[in-house]
C-alpha cells in the first residue's frame, strides 16, 4: 500500500511539473511571436531580434540573408515622404496664420472691450 501511494506521489509531482513547464513554454512563445509581430512593423527581417539565443555563437551571414530586401518592407519612398513633409509644412503654415488672425481679432476684441 505504501508503493502504491509512493508512486502516485511521485507521478502527481511529475504531471504538476509538466504542466507547468508547458505554461511557460506557452508563454514564450506568445512573447516571440508578439515580437516578431513588432519587428514586422518595424520594417526589420522577422527573427531579428526574437531569434536571438545567448549561448548560440554568432554565425556568419550567409548569401540568403543578403537576398532579403529590406526595401520591400520599408516604408515609403524618399520622394513620397518629401511630399508628405511638403503638405505638413504647408499645413503648419496654414495653422499659424489662423492663429495670427485670432490673436488680432483677439486684441481688437479687449481693447473694445477695455474702452
């Protein structure tokens, strides 16, 4: 009787370890793939840096990783981004004119109101 309650000790301890390994392998991997979802829209290769393992010595770039375009993942072009600064200045622009002629109709409105 005593073997019998010895082992289900020990396969009780066994399975509360197992499944709490698991939860934790499980949590990881939703961490990495989190992170590979951020390096995604980021622009950057996924892998970058959620395939990073310290103990792994750094290996030595191969040719397929200088097949991968980084450029098809970037954002937009040079001249598409020059055209986005252009409207915003000129969006900006218009702003502070706005705001000056508040402030003038402002001032007017307290010097008829001081009088």
């Amino acid at each position: 009787m005593e073997a019998v309650f010895i082992l289900i000790v020990i396969f009780a301890f066994i399975i509360i370890i197992s499944t709490i390994d698991e939860k934790f392998k499980m949590q990881k991997r939703k961490m990495d793939a989190a992170l590979r979802m951020r390096e995604m829209e980021s622009g950057y290769p996924p892998g970058t840096y959620s395939g990073y393992n310290p103990k792994q010595k750094k290996r030595k770039r191969s040719k397929d990783d200088d097949d991968f375009d980084l450029s098809s993942m970037a954002g937009p072009s040079k001249e598409a981004q020059r055209e986005l600064l252009k409207k915003g200045i000129e969006d900006l622009q218009q702003r502070l004119e706005n705001i000056e002629t508040i402030m003038k109709s402002r001032k007017a409105d307290e010097k008829e109101y001081k009088e």
